[in-house]
C-alpha cells in the first residue's frame, strides 16, 4: 500500500518563474527529484513502445476488435493485434501521415468510436512526431471546425459516413488540411470533388505510406524529446470554447507509472485486461485504454485492451465485460448508476427464498463494507461472509463480467454515497480517483486496502498538494485544491493568458475545485467548484454538491438534483426523474422502472407531477434533509423543489459528454420554471 511521502526529497524541487509553455513546438524542463518515482528518467511514449515490440512480451496480445459487430461479444470472433502487430500498423499510419507532409509538431484529429483504428491514429501521430487529438463524436460540424482549425489538423481520421459528412461541409475551411481518412465503412463516390481535400479509405492511407522509408521515420522517433507536447486534449466545458490542453511526453508515461505505483496490487497478476468504451477524447480513456496498458507491459505484465461495440452503453457493454471479464474498469457515475437501475430490476423480480438469501448476503456485506473503511474503528468481515460471497456477491459479479476485477473506479464527477454503498453491499467496492484533464487524469484515488467512501483517497506518489483559502470566503478550513507535480500539463496551447490564470509561478495547477485533507489519513475529500459556489442574498457561501447528494441518498428515486439560489433569499432544487432511454443519447418521457417504486400507477412524468404520492415523498426527503446533519444552517435549507420534465442529458446541453452538470446552462435553459419558484418571494 502506499501512502503519501513525507520526505520532501521524494518529490520535483521546483524554481521560481514560469512553468508552462502554450505553443506545439516548444517544450518545458522537467524538475526532478532527488529520490522516488519523481526522480525516474523521462522517457517518451515512443520509446515504450518500440521496446516493447522487441521485448519478451510482442507476440502478447495487445488489442482485440469485435469481427462482427451483428454477433454479440459472448459469441463474437475477435481480431487480435500482438503488440508487435500493432507496433507495425503504428508505423504505416506514421509514414502515410508524414506522406501528406505531417512534420514534427504537427496534429491529427479523430472523431470515432473506439476501435483499433482510433488507437493506431493516436499513436501513428506520436511516433511520427506531432501531436494527437481527439474530437468527441457528439460535435457538430462547428466544434468540429473548431478544433481542426485551433489545432492546425494536417490529418483527419473519421469513423463511417456521418462522422464524413461533418468534414465535408467544413473542408474548405481548413487550410493546413491534406487528408480525410475514413475507417469503418466505404468511401462515397461523391466524396472525393477535384481541387478538395482527398478522401481515403484506412487502406488506401496506410498503402501510400509505403512511400516513406523507415529510416526516415526513425529520425523522426529518434529525434523527440520525453519535455515535447504528444497529445492534446479539448476540454468540454462548460461555458465558451473549449480549451486544448497540453500534455507531453513525460507527463503521460510518468503518470501512468505512478498509477501502478499508487496500487501495488496492479503489478501482482499476470495479466490486466481493460474494455474501452469510454470518448477516446476524453484524458482518462486515454491515459487507461492507450497508455497504461503500455506502462504495464514495460513492467514485464501483461495487458491488452478489447474493445467495446458503438452500442456499449445501449446495453451491449455488459455482454463486453462478461466476455473480456476485465481486471481494471472505470466508469463514470452515471455507467454506474445504470448497472444499478438494473440490477434493481432484476432483484425485483426475485422472490421467496433465494430472495431471503439475496436481503441475508447484502446485509452482511453492508456491514463488510462499513468495516472495510479506514473511518472504521473495527474492522472485520462479518461471520459468514465467505458463504454470502457463494450464495450472493460471486453471482452479482459474474452477471456483470466484473468477477475479475482488481481495481474498479469512478471519476469525471461525482457518484452518489448511495450508489457506492448499493455496490458496496455487494462487495463490489468502486474507488472514487480525483483529476483533470490538466494533470494527465489522476491526482489521488482509493485504494482496495485503504479508503473512505465519499472521498478520493490518497494522493499519488510524487505529486504535491496545497489547499489555498479561497478569497474571503469562509469555507470552514476548506480550500482550493493546489497541486504540483510531473502530470500537470504543458499549458493551454495558444492561450498564456488563461494558463497564467491557473498555473502559478511555483509550478501549482490551481484546480478551481475546493476540498481539504484530512491531517490523520491523509484523505483528500472534494466538497465543491469555486465557481459552483452558491452566494446567499445574506451573504453565506453555500457548496451545492454535499446537499444535492445529502437529498438524492433520501429520495433515490429520482435520477438528478440540482441545488439553485445565487443571490436568491432561500434555496430551491430542480429535480430530475429516471426516465426510457430514447437510444438517441436524450430520453423519452416514460418513466423508467426506478422512478416507478414511489407510485407504480405513475407512467410519465406529467402523471407524476399532479401524484400526491410523489409530492409526500420529495417534501419528505427535502424535510429530513433541512433536519438532518448536512444541513448546518438555515442558509443552507431549501424552501421548494420542481420537477422538470426530462432528465439531464449531453443532447440537452445539461451535461458534458463526461455526464458533468453545466449548471449556467440549466439556470438559463430553465429560468422560467427558476423563476416561477421565486415568484412569490
């Protein structure tokens, strides 16, 4: 188990000025420490690869696609790529890019699902020199221009004839463009216009690399430098245009080698096995599905990556995990909160006594659970665990395909206390890890032997934390997150005016989130964003995220709360209910079987809205909140809650596509029903 350093020699010994760089040719200096993993030799990703594909473990898998994707994954055949195949696809992708005149410093976008063309892109780019960069499938063709025209995108890599189109109507406008690759389907005859940016099929692009040598792509490896930008990373946003993060080599290939340090239990199996599911686009499908997989085999383990079908989080991705059965898998609290909606389902349907047996086995891991944590002066599994584990967790666990699970995390926002204990009482224990896309992805986590519920755990090896007080503000011995280290990224390219504003001149990433640490265990607990802050008309500073947890433990039903009251004489909360997925990424207006345990007669939420049933139970919950410990003072209590009539989702613009809530964009999306709850004010 690790626990953070207290030796000051164990982490970098930073100089006064300026720690950031905001353009793709230049590179920052690296400071090391005089010990620890902070003071390992920089290396480049390009290094780890090629090392790997000469080593002992190139004829190991590396990654493996679904054939046919009309099969489902429990009786697909796959394709597998060894880590020495993969190595060679990697290369004709670098030398077809460097084909069409990518030089070093250069960037590829790809818009796609995940699959084995999306990782050779990635990677294609970084052996070749230049930068990598992903667009999340969800843009239009506007963020799309955006983005290819911020990065300077030589080379774009599309998946099928939707993603296509996007770049078609926008080709013009991107002069530094030489090429459209498109993998997943065939080329339109109508897409290639004389004069326009050619349009290629993936094999038609790795056959005109044929024409580079590999000599001189090897300059090109040889010649990168572990302080150079590799990969860009856009963040969603909340509000503007969105920001391209920088990060280098050393920043990727360090971070994931803290991962494992972090969690020594990593290094102990033979094999790690992770299902990619998750936007490629996004710093922690990255950081876990491209480049820790590489830092594991470096190590001399082996580790390969399957990938998900497009329809994963339709329903398929279950079938993935029970096919792959990972040993590492992350997910966003709302992957969790679905695989909780179902497994509620199916519990509902069982009766008698293996009912009896299932209430018996989470009741006993309930109090494991609770026993598991640090804050647990006890500290033992109940008697008869073992047999609960028989009877009830294996089962659990094996419907999921997470039986071989050694690590299983959460993060990009927050999960709910009452999904983490639902899973908990299952002995599924899922560890919160805290980041950003600014520090490579993660900062601290829990770990399988020491954790707390409801916190992020410890922080890294290497790394240094500093909670700053936050101005004037009273926040109880709270603060902003500060952090320092090897992960913290280049800067934001072409914007020094924004990375001054959080990059200061001690080298510390000022996160805009607000926690603190606790002295005896070292835990990092989140209570907040600065921004998020709510200000009272009396003048209080109010976190929302505790109480909009604190109601949503007292009423699960419903599937979001979203505290509002800036400047406002009381608090209110919008309420949101779990709605039929309408496939389309939104939802539909029928209620879905969660929502349905308050007053089963309840079909939609218009029924639910005129439902003294529902009523009773909200007014309850927002009673016992106001009542009960989290609420600490009369600011703090809310007065009226609404429900809306559809969830939060990434179409309607109430959720980024990491499922964090973009809270201006509800106030102003639902400022009439804000204000009718003020009316009478």
């Amino acid at each position: 188990m690790y626990h953070p350093a207290s030796s000051a020699e164990e982490v970098p010994v930073y100089t006064m000025g300026v720690h950031y760089v905001t353009e793709p040719d230049e590179d920052r200096t690296i400071m090391l420490a005089s010990k620890g993993i902070a003071a390992d030799e920089p290396q480049t990703v390009t290094q780890i690869l090629s090392a790997i594909a000469t080593g002992p473990l190139k004829d190991t898998p590396a990654i493996k696609g679904q054939k046919d994707f009309k099969e489902s994954p429990l009786k697909a055949q796959w394709k597998v790529w060894s880590w020495a195949e993969y190595y060679a696809d990697i290369k004709k992708v670098a030398k077809a890019m460097m084909h069409f005149g990518f030089k070093a410093h250069d960037s590829v976008n790809i818009i796609g699902f995940n699959s084995p063309e999306w990782h050779i892109s990635n990677l294609g780019a970084i052996a070749a020199g230049g930068v990598a960069a992903g667009i999340y499938t969800t843009n239009l063709p506007d963020a799309c221009q955006y983005i290819s025209a911020h990065s300077k995108a030589k080379v774009v890599v599309v998946e099928g004839v939707p993603q296509l189109k996007k770049f078609l109507e926008i080709r013009d406008s991107l002069p530094e463009l030489a090429a459209i690759v498109m993998y997943g389907a065939a080329v339109p005859e109508t897409a290639n216009v004389a004069g326009k940016v050619p349009v290629l099929s993936w094999e038609q692009f790795l056959e005109s690399g044929e024409k580079v040598t590999d000599s001189d792509l090897q300059q090109r490896m040889d010649a990168q430098k572990p302080t150079e930008l590799s990969t860009l990373i856009y963040t969603s946003g909340t509000t503007g245009p969105p920001k391209a993060v920088m990060l280098s080599h050393d920043n990727i290939t360090w971070t994931c080698k803290c991962t494992i340090a972090h969690s020594p239990h990593l290094a102990k199996i033979d094999e790690h096995r992770i299902v990619s599911y998750l936007p490629l686009s996004h710093v922690a499908a990255q950081y876990l599905d491209i480049h820790l997989p590489m830092s594991f085999v470096s190590r001399g383990i082996k580790c390969y990556v399957a990938f998900a079908r497009p329809d994963a989080l339709k329903g398929s991705l279950k079938d993935t995990l029970q096919a792959i059965r990972p040993t590492i898998f992350f997910g966003v609290p709302r992957v969790w909160e679905k695989f909780q909606e179902a497994m509620k389902a199916v519990g509902a349907t069982i009766t008698g006594f293996k009912a009896k047996v299932s209430a018996w086995g989470k009741r006993l891991g309930a109090r494991a659970y609770s026993a598991a944590q640090i804050n647990n002066t006890n500290g033992r599994k109940p008697f008869f665990h073992f047999l609960a584990n028989k009877l009830v967790f294996s089962k659990a666990k094996a419907a999921l395909g997470l039986d071989k699970a050694i690590l299983l995390f959460s993060g990009a926002a927050p999960i709910s206390l009452t999904t983490l204990e639902y899973f908990g009482q299952l002995d599924i224990y899922i560890q919160e890890v805290y980041g950003m896309s600014e520090n490579t992805g993660p900062h601290s986590g829990g770990q399988v032997d020491y954790f707390q519920a409801g916190t992020c755990g410890v922080l890294m090896p290497g790394v240094e934390t500093k909670i700053e007080h936050v101005d004037g503000r009273d926040l109880d011995g709270e603060g902003e997150i500060c952090m320092r280290g090897r992960h913290v990224m280049l800067g934001y390219m072409k914007d020094a005016e924004k990375t001054k504003a959080v990059i200061d001149s001690n080298g510390f990433l000022h996160t805009g989130d607000v926690g603190r640490i606790d002295p005896t265990t070292h835990i990092l607990k989140i209570t907040g964003r600065i921004k998020e802050l709510i200000i009272t008309a009396g003048g209080e500073n109010i976190a929302p995220v505790p109480i909009e947890e604190a109601i949503k433990k007292l009423a699960p039903a419903v599937s979001n709360v979203m505290l509002v009251g800036d400047r406002q004489k009381y608090n209110c909360i919008l309420v949101t209910l779990m709605l039929q997925d309408d496939g389309e990424g939104g939802f539909t207006d029928q209620i879905a079987r969660a929502s349905k345990t308050v007053s089963p007669d309840c079909k939609t939420v218009a029924d639910v809205k005129k439902d003294p049933k529902w009523q009773a139970y909200l007014e309850a919950a927002v009673k016992a909140y106001n009542n009960g410990p989290t609420c600490v003072s009369n600011a703090q209590k809310v007065q009226k809650f609404m429900i809306l009539n559809t969830d939060f989702s990434i179409p309607g613009g109430e959720l980024t596509p990491t499922m964090k809530l973009k809270r201006d964009p509800v106030c102003k999306k639902y400022s009439k029903e804000i204000e009718a709850m003020y009316a009478d004010s």
